[in-house]
C-alpha cells in the first residue's frame, strides 16, 4: 500500500492505494493534463458518501480504463 496525500475542499487527506492504482491514476492525470489531485477531488465531489474514498477511486480507475 501506497499513501498519498491531497487537498480536498482545503483540508489535506491521505489516501492508501496499492502502487498499481496510484501508478494508473498518475497515468490517467499525465493523459488528461492534469493533477492527481483534481482528479480525486472530482471523484471525491460525485462519490456515494457512505462509501469510502479508497473504493471510489479503485472504482473510478477501473471504470475508466474499461471505457
């Protein structure tokens, strides 16, 4: 497991992500333009709030490459 942290609605967040996930979501941001951060503030933005962050993101990563 891999923490990384990030800014999310001005507070700072660790999330803990196996290396193959945070090496797909530095892949999709390079792909996009874009930053890690945003990225995780968007899927933070449009999560089932019962659900934790970690899965959303592994969720969002996989969606995303299956698309």
């Amino acid at each position: 497991m891999k923490k990384i942290s990030v800014s999310l609605s001005g507070h700072q967040t660790s999330i803990s992500l196996e290396q193959e996930f945070v090496t797909a979501l530095h892949d999709i941001a390079n792909a996009r333009k874009t930053s890690i951060a945003k990225i995780i503030g968007e899927i933070d933005a449009h999560r089932d709030m019962n659900g934790n962050l970690s899965s959303a993101i592994r969720v969002w990563i996989l969606n995303y490459f299956r698309n």
